[in-house]
C-alpha cells in the first residue's frame, strides 16, 4: 500500500526552506530550494520505515524521509 499526498503551489523563483512532516510521528525534513523563473518542479518525500527481522514494521512509524526534485 502507498500513500500520497499532493499539493500544488506557486512560489517565486529564488531560495525557499520547505519543511515537511506528519502529525503524530516524530521525524520530519527540512530543505532548503533553489527554484529557477519559468520552470515548473516536482517534489516528493519518500518515506524510510523502521525495519525489524521480519521485513518493514510500518506500525512503527517513519525512520526518516529523503527528498527528490525533478523539474518537470
């Protein structure tokens, strides 16, 4: 199972903090942007899950998270 969550926003070219995270868990991402004028980007958080012997233990929460941009 897969989870997404899509917003889309319009920001100004330049630099931009983004910070990212989910009510109830206790990990979250900063970043810092560099958008260009005239381009449009796609930003994913993917996140990283606790893992145990068994395989992923997703009712342990998020580990971490990484952050991807793509220009589209």
């Amino acid at each position: 199972m897969q989870y997404a969550f899509e917003q889309k926003l319009r920001l100004k070219s330049g630099n931009h903090l983004i910070f990212f995270g989910i009510p109830g868990e206790q990990c979250y991402k900063e970043i810092n942007l560099t958008l260009e004028d005239g381009e449009t980007y796609l930003l994913q958080f993917k996140p990283h899950y606790h893992w145990v012997r068994s395989g992923t233990a997703f009712e342990l929460g998020v580990r971490s998270y990484s952050a991807v941009l793509n220009k589209i």
